[in-house]
C-alpha cells in the first residue's frame, strides 16, 4: 500500500523539477554578459583616470604653493602622489580585465 502511494507522489514532485533542467530560455547569452562586463570595465578606467587627472592638478598645487600648506605641504604631496600611484594600478587592472573578456571566445 505505501509503495502505491509513493510512486505517484514521486512523479508528482519530481517531474514538475525535471521539466526545468533542459530548459534553456531562462539563460542569459554569454556574449552579451562579457560585452557588459567589458562596458563596465572600460567605464570604471574612465572614471578612475578622471580621478587621478583631479589629483594631479590638486598635487601641482600642493607643489607650487606649498607656503600656503605650511609644514602639511610634504604630507600631503606624499598622499596625493600614493593616491594617485593607486588610481594608476585601479586603471591598468579594469583595461586588464576588459581586455581579457575581449579575449574570450563566447
């Protein structure tokens, strides 16, 4: 008696599952998540050299009247100038990245 019951209570819950493991519409084109990825990668270089170019122009500053910084005038050339060194490696990683989702074959 349980196995009569239990064999069609299996096809109900299982076939209802089954039915969505060949189903492929719900999946998202490849292509079209790497060329995202690599818009995305390209904006973010963009973005992060604006950055570094404002902090240049804020270091000439620093640079050209440092009088006016007084004694925090090294400091903050030497923060700016490592902010600016990170912004860097920040832009040569994002153009890496969209460059090595250009590469791949989808």
């Amino acid at each position: 008696m349980k196995t009569k019951l239990l064999v069609p209570l299996l096809l109900v819950c299982l076939l209802p599952a089954c039915s969505h493991m060949n189903s492929h519409s719900g999946d998202v084109d490849l292509t079209v998540q790497h060329e995202a990825l690599i818009r995305h990668f390209e904006e973010e270089a963009k973005q992060v050299q604006m950055m570094i170019d404002k902090h240049k122009k804020i270091l000439s500053q620093f640079e050209s009247k440092s009088y006016v910084y007084g004694r925090h005038a090294e400091d903050l050339k030497t923060h700016s100038e490592e902010v600016i060194n990170l912004y860097e490696k920040a832009v040569v990683t994002n153009r890496e990245m969209a460059e090595l989702f250009r590469d791949m074959n989808y």
